[in-house]
C-alpha cells in the first residue's frame, strides 16, 4: 500500500493540475481586473466630474454677471429678474461638489439646469451651452 500511495499522490497532481490553475488563473485575472477597473473609473469620474463642474460653473459666472448688471438700475420689473437670479445662484452654491456619492446629485444638478432656462427666459437670452471633446461655449 505504501508504493501505491505515492502514484496515487502524482495522479491527483496531474489531474487536479487544471482545476488549480483554472482557480490561480481567476485570483490573478479577478485582482488585475479589479485594479484596472478603479483606473478607468477614476479617469471616467474625474472627466465627467470636470464636464459637470464647468457646466455649473457657467451658469455661476452667468447669474453673477447679470446680478451685477442689474443692480444698476433697480425697478419692479428687473427685481423679479433678480429674485430669479439669487434662486439660481443660491442652488449652485448649495449644490454638493464635494460629495460624488450625494444620492441626488442628478436630480438637483437637473434642477439647476431648469432653473438656468427659466432665468433665460426671465432675461429674454438664448441659451446653448453644450460640452463636446470639440468645444464647450455658452451662447447669448
């Protein structure tokens, strides 16, 4: 029994060879995926976090703009304006930059963007803003 034991030990070796390879083969595959994956999400996140961040700080420096254009010639019909550009202002300065994982990011980022078109509207101003790898512009 003693000299089957050792081929037998060899056979399973043999055999089993496969198996161990197939699950060493995933552990290396599994962890060099992983790492791979958190490279291309931060890349991914911080292109898209700098679309986002420019796109709002476009609006910030619009409503600024016209905030202080207007408080030159204070009347009825432009405090409505500028009630309608402290909203917006009040928004982005609340809006959470420092928190990628804030549930409602989109929802309020959302928000500001309907509340940039109603204060377009208010300010009888086109607004285009469009961010492409060609060019990001903000027209009037």
């Amino acid at each position: 029994m003693a000299a089957a034991s050792p081929s037998s030990d060899m056979f399973d070796e043999i055999v089993m060879a496969e198996e161990r390879f197939h699950g060493e083969g995933y552990q290396e595959g599994y962890a060099e995926g992983s790492h791979v994956g958190v490279v291309e999400g931060r890349r991914y996140g911080s292109l898209h976090g700098a679309k986002i961040g420019s796109e709002i700080g476009s609006y910030l420096g619009f409503a600024l703009t016209w905030q202080c254009l207007l408080q030159k010639c204070m009347d009825e019909k432009n405090s409505k304006k500028i009630r309608a550009l402290d909203s917006l202002i009040g928004m982005i300065q609340k809006f959470p930059y420092e928190d990628p994982t804030y549930d409602k990011l989109q929802e309020d980022l959302e928000k500001i963007r309907g509340k940039f078109k109603q204060v377009c509207s208010v300010l009888n101003v086109q607004s285009d803003f469009r961010i492409g790898t060609e060019r990001s512009l903000l027209t009037f």
